[in-house]
C-alpha cells in the first residue's frame, strides 16, 4: 500500500486540481539568445566512457527545446548517436573539428578546449 499523506507538503510540491478547464503557464520559459551571443566550448571527453571518445559541446544557453534541436542535427551531421541535457551536447566518438566547422557556419562563437 501507498505512503499516507498528512499535509500537501507531502505531495512534493504537486497540486491536482478537478478543474477540466485549467491551463498551467511555465512563467520561467527561456529565451533562447541569437547564435552569435551564444559562446560554446568544444572539448574531447573519455572519462567514464570505458575509453571511448566523446565530443562534448558546452556552454548553451537557452531552453531545453532549442538545445535538443541543435544536438539532434549534429548528431545527424556526424551519423552517430548523442544526448542533451543540463546545457551540454554529448556526440559519440571524435567530431569535434566537424562540429565546430558546422557551428561557427551558423553562426556560434566555438572555442576549441584542450588538445
């Protein structure tokens, strides 16, 4: 059986409501700034990847939406498989000059981090 709930505290922070009509508004939608105010980085990463290199885009500003839509033409750029999430690009294997050719033809400031 379920945990029994003593106070609306216990539901962390979620509300229900009956009302068929309610619509919920995300007042804290970000906007996304133009390609040219963003400022990427691009590093290579092989940390907790069983030896295997990562390209990994970071410093994207920006709703979640946007940079899921940037990360997914990447990883169509490079053919490969990828993620997106807390304002980084993760791409599988070694894209990182490709990446950077692509994103600096659109637009973005990319900076090349480490070797």
């Amino acid at each position: 059986m379920g945990k029994k709930l003593n106070s609306l505290e216990d539901l962390g922070g979620f509300v229900f409501s009956t009302n068929k009509d309610f619509e919920f508004e995300n007042e804290e939608s970000i906007e996304t700034p133009a390609n040219g105010e963003q400022r990427l980085e691009a590093h290579l990463d092989k940390k907790n990847r069983g030896g295997k290199v990562a390209t990994v885009i970071k410093g994207f500003e920006g709703n979640e939406e946007d940079l899921k839509t940037l990360a997914k033409k990447l990883k169509t750029l490079c053919g490969v498989g990828g993620t997106a999430k807390d304002g980084e690009i993760i791409i599988q294997g070694n894209f990182r000059d490709k990446i950077m050719d692509y994103l600096i033809k659109e637009g973005y400031k990319v900076k090349r981090v480490g070797s």
